[in-house]
C-alpha cells in the first residue's frame, strides 16, 4: 500500500509491503510535482493509497483526479472527526482541525504512557495537547521558523485574522482561530516554550514532548533532548488508521 502526507509545502509518500516500510519519497509542490511521485510509483507493487491532506483546494483537485487515474477507487482518505482508535478531538468543530494534526494525535496515543504535547514544526508551527485518557485539549497554531506572516496567512487564506479569537485567547485553542498565535513583540523560539509552559497545568508533571517537522531540530535545541524527533508522526498516525 501507499500512504501519502501531503502537507503545505512538501508531498511525502511511503510504500508498505508484507507489514514493512520498503521504500519512500519527498518532493515540494514545484513544477512536476505529480510527474515525479508517478516515477517515483513505476513498477511499485502497491494497489491502495491511503492519505491525508491540508493542501488548497486547487492542488487538492489535481492530486485526486491523479489518484483517481492510478488507484481508480482504492483510494481512502483519512480525515479528522470526533473521536477514533481511543482519541477524543478537541475541537469545537472537529472536522476543522488539520488532518495532519489528527494523524499526530492518533500516532502519539499509541506511542507514550502519559500525556503529551505534540510539536509539528513545518511552514506553519503546530502544537497539540494530548492527555493519557485520550483527550485532546486543543493547541496552539503559529507561524514556522522561516515563514513570513503574509506566506502564514495565505496558508491559513480561509480564517479572518481579525477574529477576535486569534487575539483574546490565552488557552489551548479548540478552533483554527483561537488556535492561532501571532505575537507581534516575540520571535516563535520565545513563544513556544512560553505556550508549554502556560500549559503545563493542564498535564502531568513527566509530559513527553514529540517533535515532527522539517524544523523538529530547531524545536529540540528549545525543549532539550528528551523532546523525541518522530520525523514520520503523520504516517504513523495514517497507517494506524489503515489498519483498522
């Protein structure tokens, strides 16, 4: 089977067989992006495509009408509801919440015994507060390392950012809007450890820490080492999933 990751700024693809990861893929939404995982896929044994997606509608419809092309309709989107596999989503609206997030959160409930904060840190920066029941507290949206606020809100173009959620809240968000953070008098490498540790009451005093992302290196040098990179946290949360 192939699972697919498709973020806001990179396409990330692996290929599973006989149980086992046999081989995966990278690529950025430049020009041939499609033309490139199709090279990448010739001659792979794979008949199913299991995925998950935060891109824009533009480049969404491209993608499924090239997977309606290779895997007809063995094709399963996993997208984020209410509860699944023992997590309970926080959101207001549980379906608003990003995919990507929600196949952290399915993938971190089974790898620690105790709470857990999970930090994506790609284009956008995302936090996620996950307790051992399962319950999802909500979290914190900001922008990445590398990310100008005018590229940040084109990636977020669907949210008003002069909704008064994104400038009143001081709790873990449970909507996109009272999850964004801009802090205008801070960088992100402030307002990170600021937001866990403001947090921090809401969890238990031994809360592991898992870091994802293109900048998961960056986020460790903030938490220390015994914040754990999972560079693979999305696809574990999907084949999980696919697994059910």
């Amino acid at each position: 089977m192939i699972l697919l990751d498709c973020g806001n700024s990179h396409l990330k693809a692996q290929l599973w067989e006989a149980g086992r990861l046999q081989a995966s893929f990278v690529g950025s939404y430049h020009s041939a992006w499609r033309q490139r995982l199709e090279h990448w896929m010739q001659g792979l044994p794979a008949t199913h495509c299991y995925f998950a997606s935060v891109l824009d509608v533009t480049r969404q419809a491209e993608l499924d009408q090239w997977l309606a092309r290779r895997f007809a309709t063995a094709v399963t989107r996993f997208v984020s509801i209410a509860s699944a596999l023992g997590v309970t989503n926080g959101y207001q609206q549980p379906e608003r919440l990003g995919d990507d997030r929600w196949m952290t959160l399915i993938a971190a409930r089974e790898m620690v015994t105790g709470d857990c904060v999970i930090i994506d840190a790609g284009s956008a920066i995302t936090l996620d507060l996950l307790r051992v029941d399962g319950r999802h507290l909500g979290g914190a949206i900001l922008p990445g390392f590398n990310t100008s606020l005018e590229h940040f809100k084109q990636i977020f173009e669907y949210i008003d950012f002069n909704h008064p959620a994104i400038a009143e809240t001081r709790q873990p968000g449970c909507s996109t809007e009272a999850a964004i953070h801009i802090d205008y008098a801070q960088t992100v490498s402030e307002t990170l450890p600021e937001l866990v540790n403001r947090w921090s009451h809401e969890l238990d005093d031994d809360t592991s820490i898992l870091l994802a992302g293109g900048d998961a290196g960056r986020v460790q040098r903030l938490f220390g080492p015994s914040a754990r990179i999972i560079p693979d946290l999305v696809f574990r949360g999907i084949h999980r999933l696919s697994q059910q």
